[in-house]
C-alpha cells in the first residue's frame, strides 16, 4: 500500500502514514491535501484522488525528537546502500571498530558493507588491512532523515523535505544507487 508524507500545519515534517489513514485524515477535515499521486480511490458514490503529500489543519506540538534511531533500513539509506569500503552493493552491516575489541553500537562506528569486505574484515581494524572508508560515518542530522530511514520514497516528497536536510540524503541514495 502506497504512503503518504504528514505534514505539520508549520509544513514542519511529521512522518509517514499508510494511505488510508491520510485519506482518512483528508476526509474528517483534520488535514489538507497537498500533493496528489496521481491515482483515484473509488467508493460506491465518490472518486477522491489519492494524496501524496498532506498537512494537518492544526498545529501538532512534537515532544523533543533524539537522534536518528540506529536501524538497518535507515544505516542502508545513509550509506546509500553501497558498501564504505569497495562501493558495491551493501547487504550487511559492519562495525569499524569490531564490537568485540570494544567498538560501540552508534552511527559514528557501523557502516553498510558488502559481504565478501565484511567477510575479509571480520573482527580486524581497518589499519591492519589497510583500508579506509569512503567517507566518515557520522550520525543523519535534520527531520528528512526520519522521513528518509523509513526507506518510503516519493519524488513529491523533495520539495517539503529539501529545507530539513532532504538534498544530502537524497543525492546519497539516488547518485550511489543510479
């Protein structure tokens, strides 16, 4: 089922919600359509276009958002879904500093890597190999990326998600991946 971007009546981004419920949500008169996708919903009396982009009609106060979570869909999304070492496809996840020397679980020491870099790699440092990475991980800072990790997509989203960081992380994705 298709998703919909929410946003805030600031046109703040709030996240992403099953088409259903933007509908929904357009329906009670709680949010306005912005952005249609171009396909129609049919009921027994009514055709009403499918929205892509909605924002809610009142203002919703966010309680203060911590970091990015740390979850694969959104660690692939950052990296591109390339592998940090050779840049080939990414199909599993590695911890620069190995966890069993003492690395830690945070976005500044685990990157997308291939399987046969993963493989080579195992519990050893980059200096032993003599490798290095593409570039330094660091955490995803700025709303899109909570838009962005959920790993739904759509071209209509770039305009409301550009202000809150959506160029970075979409020209990582979309230039690695092309």
């Amino acid at each position: 089922m298709p998703h919909v971007l929410v946003l805030n009546a600031s046109y703040e981004p709030l996240g992403v919600v099953p088409l259903r419920r933007a509908l929904v949500l357009v329906l009670e008169n709680k949010a306005v359509c912005l952005e249609e996708s171009g396909a129609h919903l049919h009921s027994a009396t009514v055709t009403v276009p499918a929205p892509s982009v909605v924002r809610l009609k009142r203002f919703v106060r966010v309680p203060y958002r911590g970091p990015v979570p740390l979850t694969r869909r959104a660690l692939f999304a950052r990296d591109g879904g390339r592998c940090m070492y050779c840049g080939g496809v990414a199909t599993s996840v590695d911890h620069v500093i190995p966890r069993s020397r003492g690395g830690k679980h945070v976005w500044d020491n685990v990157v997308a890597s291939c399987r046969r870099c993963n493989h080579v790699k195992a519990d050893r440092h980059l200096i032993e190999l003599g490798w290095r990475l593409r570039h330094k991980p660091a955490p995803p800072t700025g709303l899109a990326w909570r838009i962005i990790g959920t790993g739904h997509r759509d071209p209509r989203w770039l305009p409301y998600l550009q202000p809150y960081g959506a160029d970075d992380a979409m020209s990582r994705i979309d230039g690695i991946s092309a």
